[in-house]
C-alpha cells in the first residue's frame, strides 16, 4: 500500500485546511487510516483515525474542530481542519492500518498556523 498526503500550507490562527490521503496498491488489506502529526522537537502523535465501518477517534486536542472522514470510492481519506491554533503547526502524516500488522506511511505534509 502506498499512500499520498496533500493539502498542507499555510493559514492564519483561527482559520482551516483539508488533508487528503489517496491509498494506492493492495487496498484490500487497509483495515482503516489515520492522521498523525510531528511538531519540531517533539514526537509523533496521533490526531484521528477511521475505520473501514467509520468508526473514529481522536486526539483530545483536536476534537471538535477536526474531523476525519473517508471517501471508499476514492480510496482517500480526509482531515478537515477547523479553528486552527498555532500549536496545530507540525508536519502531518497519513498511515493505514493493514490486516498483515504493517503500517505504512506517507510523506508528510507541511501545516503552518500563523499570522
């Protein structure tokens, strides 16, 4: 499974971005995705994640003004972004949950909140 983030940029504190993920390859062995993020200095975390039923979860941090949702017909999976805050600023990473226990990740992509 490969995968494909984009949608990163620059934004003002308060205002939003969507992240796609397009999965390419054995889709059939995704189990769900997920968003996670790495701020300078500081270790990943998970932001949210969806299963193949819609189940999600997420960072408290985030909750309320992230949303994470997934389009099977497009093998994508998306991240929206509300109400950014200057602490959202990392670099965000797309990884899937695959039914043989490996979990692949994507590039990352670059979020940048400030004024």
């Amino acid at each position: 499974v490969q995968l494909q983030a984009s949608g990163g940029g620059l934004v003002q504190p308060g205002g939003s971005l969507r992240l796609s993920c397009a999965a390419s390859g054995s889709i059939f062995m995704i189990k769900g995705m997920g968003w996670y993020r790495q701020a300078p200095g500081k270790q990943r975390e998970l932001v949210a994640t969806i299963t193949n039923g819609g189940s999600t979860n997420y960072a408290d941090s985030v909750k309320g003004r992230f949303t994470i949702s997934r389009d099977g017909a497009k093998n994508t999976v998306y991240l929206q972004m509300n109400s950014l805050k200057p602490e959202d600023t990392a670099v965000y990473y797309c990884n899937a949950d695959l039914l043989n226990g490996i979990n692949p990740w994507g590039k990352g992509t670059q979020v940048t909140v400030s004024s």
